[in-house]
C-alpha cells in the first residue's frame, strides 16, 4: 500500500509565516530551517530559510515551491528524499 498524505486544502494555500519550521531536500539529505523574510501576498510570495544560501547570499524562494522542494512536514519531505528533481538547489 502507498503512502498518502492528504491536506486539508486551506492548510495547502496558506501563507507561510516568519519562524515557521519548513523540510528540504540537499543531495538526497532531509533538512529543516526556520523561514524568514516573507515578502508579498497569499497568492503569490517569496522568502528565505534561514541559514540557506548559495554563492550571492540568501536564497529567494518562490511560494510556488512548496510541496515541489519545500515542505511542510518532515515525513511528506522524506517521501521525495529519492527524487533529485524535488531537491532545493543550492548551486553558484
């Protein structure tokens, strides 16, 4: 039997808040950081995690990502541990 996780659909378009604990994946490594910076709208919004970068700083992370390289929860986050292309890059 697969495993399922099922979310309430409020909880999927809600906004992310500041100090949020959120699940990404680096080279197949399960990892959580705080999201911070939050700039935008419900609809469409950007933020960082804090601590998490790439050559020219902080990296900008679009809402769109989430439940794609972002998660909400350890356990949907090791579902897709296996899949590079659900992984955050993280490149130069």
């Amino acid at each position: 039997m697969q495993n399922t996780i099922v979310y309430n659909l409020k909880d999927w378009k809600k906004m992310l808040k500041e100090g949020q604990t959120v699940y990404f994946i680096v080279q197949g490594i399960v990892m959580s950081g705080t999201v911070i910076n939050v700039k935008g709208n419900e609809k469409s919004y950007t933020f960082e995690i804090e601590g998490f970068g790439n050559c020219s700083g902080p990296h900008q992370i679009s809402s769109q990502q989430i439940h794609y390289s972002i998660f909400l929860d350890e356990k949907e986050a090791q579902k897709y541990k296996d899949y590079p292309t659900m992984y955050l890059q993280n490149y130069c």
